[in-house]
C-alpha cells in the first residue's frame, strides 16, 4: 500500500503573521527508496522564530524558503523504512524534516542524527531543553558571553524555548537571574517555577522602573532574544564591560522592523555584543550531556507546548509572537506520536 505524504509548500511570503492561505497543502505519493535512503516518519516540529525568517525574501544564513517548496523546519522523525545500513526501522531522526508527514533523505545528506528507538526521555525535549534550543542556551552561556558567579544576568523572552533555559543554566552558573517575560502569569511562572531572582514585565507600563528596581547592581550579562525597545532598556542597564549574548531579534521578524543603529551606548560602556547561530557548533554532544543531567537531576525543567496537526502549522507559529505558549512550542504531526 503506497503512502501519501502531505506537504505544506510556501506559497505566498507572508505580510506580517503567518496565514494558512500563504500556503498550499499537497498530497504525492512516497517514492520508492534508492539505495542508501531512509523514510522516516515526521513525529514532531519544532516551531522556531527562524521559520518566519526563512520565508522573507533577504539576506540571511540560509537562503529563503522558496516559492513551491516545502517550508522549512527542524523535526522528529522515527524510521519506518531503510535501504542504508547506517539507520534501522524504528531509529529516531532528528533534523531537518519539513513540514510535511514523511522525509525520505540519503544517509550522506549532512544535518542529520540518528538517535536511540527509546531515548529515555519525552520526545518534545529532544526539540526543546535536549535540543537546538537548550544547545542555544548552553552555548550562549558558556561560550559567547559566560556568565560568572555573581553576575547579574538578563535574559529577554525568558519564558521561551531559548530563554527558559537560559535563564535557569544562570541559575545553575551562580548568577543572579532576572527574567523578562510578557504578562503577571509568566513573571510568576520564572520565579516561582523555574527559581529565576526576579522577574520583569514588558508589557507594563513601568517595565523600565520595574528592570531598573530588578538590576540595581547593572547588568554584566545580557542574554537577548528580543532586540527592539526591550533590548535599548537592557542596555541601558549595563555596567562597564558587560558582555551581550545576541541570539535573536525576535520582535522585528513579522514587521520587518530594523534594529536600532545607536551604538552610542556600546562606545560609553565599552560593552561587547557578538551574534552567534546553534549551527556554529555541529559538536553538541558536550551540551547535550550536560542538558540531559541537569533535567535528571532536577537543576533544569523543561516545558513543552505542544500543539496538533501539520494543517495547522502556519497558525501554530504565530503563537511564538502573541506569547500563548511557555517554554519550547511544537507540533505533533503523527497522532499516536
């Protein structure tokens, strides 16, 4: 019995949130393997700011998504057929998987890892706290800008996928956390949940007085994912010689908005700022492991949102910008997954 593998294929580059219509929902056929190629069935997405990105027509490090092509998108697949003696059926897959309810790839085609049938932990955290986006953290931290005991640490959309995990390896480290969160009910969740020293929000109307309440020390580290207004307040914040962490600017991805040009601030603090993406470091496995046993030994929580259906994948990625979600957002693509 053949298999139909449906398929969402950008059809139009959105104009601010992602729409259903911007796409088309295709139905083909899985082909027959070729030697050397692997099936997998998809099992979860994980929704990340950087699929909005890749579907905008600019310079970025990877080329846009094209116009007929399946969007893009980091997943979970178990293999349900192999013709190559480096994957087994039942193998979990993790990488780039689509968006669409099969992937068939060749064992050559770099970018993916083969992992355990049972990995002993639940599948939405090898996207999540065991994943790209706890890889992220770790690596902003120890790495980019680390982070030294008794520090104080900010760390923007810190109820997030990134964040969240973020703000508790600061914990972790020895450093004073302060998170910045949208709304009362996330500001609780990083304090009283995830333990973080304070917490702010930017949704109030004295979100500066209460980041300037919250930092009465500076800032030695910030840890942003947000840019915009929220990052200016944080830099505003910084004591001479603070570090910065850029791992996002999540807040112009929809608008198209431009980052700030002034640079005064970096000039009068002698602060440093240095980007960085998970795919500079194709070695994880020092993250991994260290990931894994912290969330064993009960230092690091992980949360899932996950939500259902591959049809509903452009509405899904939406909820990263209005905030409806805590800690790492994914879609169940096969039901009994």
């Amino acid at each position: 019995m053949s298999l139909i593998n449906r398929q969402l294929r950008l059809k139009t580059r959105p104009e601010g949130l992602v729409a259903r219509e911007d796409f088309d929902l295709v139905e083909q056929t899985v082909p027959e393997l070729k030697d050397g190629e692997v099936l997998a069935r998809v099992l979860y997405l994980s929704m990340d700011p950087t699929n909005r990105v890749w579907m905008r027509d600019i310079p970025q490090y990877l080329p846009p998504v094209a116009i007929g092509e399946v969007m893009r998108a980091l997943g979970l697949g178990r293999v349900v057929q192999s013709r190559s003696t480096q994957y087994r059926e039942g193998d979990l897959v993790q990488g780039v998987t689509g968006w669409q309810d099969y992937l068939v790839f060749h064992d050559s085609a770099k970018g993916y890892v083969r992992l355990p049938a049972d990995p002993g932990i639940p599948l939405p955290t090898l996207l999540g706290a065991c994943g790209m986006s706890g890889v992220t953290a770790y690596y902003g931290l120890t790495d980019i800008a680390p982070v030294q005991p008794g520090e104080t640490l900010v760390v923007s959309a810190a109820a997030g996928a990134v964040g969240s995990i973020a703000g508790q390896i600061g914990k972790i480290m020895g450093a004073r956390v302060v998170g910045i969160a949208g709304g009362a009910d996330k500001c609780r969740y990083l304090t009283g949940e995830l333990g973080l020293d304070a917490a702010v929000d930017y949704k109030s109307a004295d979100f500066k007085q209460q980041l300037k309440a919250a930092t009465s020390d500076g800032v030695h580290v910030n840890f942003e994912n947000v840019g915009g207004e929220v990052m200016r307040a944080v830099l505003s914040r910084m004591v001479i010689g603070g570090r910065v962490a850029l791992c996002g600017l999540i807040s112009g991805y929809n608008s198209g908005e431009r980052p700030s040009d002034d640079f005064g601030v970096f000039v009068m603090k002698r602060l440093s700022m240095r980007g960085f993406l998970v795919l500079d470091y194709t070695k994880t496995r020092e993250a991994v492991q260290a990931l894994g046993g912290w969330i064993r030994d009960g230092r690091l929580k992980a949360e899932e949102t996950v939500a259902e259906g591959l049809e509903n994948a452009p509405v899904v990625l939406n909820r990263l910008f209005d905030g409806s979600h805590r800690g790492k957002l994914v879609l169940r693509v096969d039901p009994q997954a």
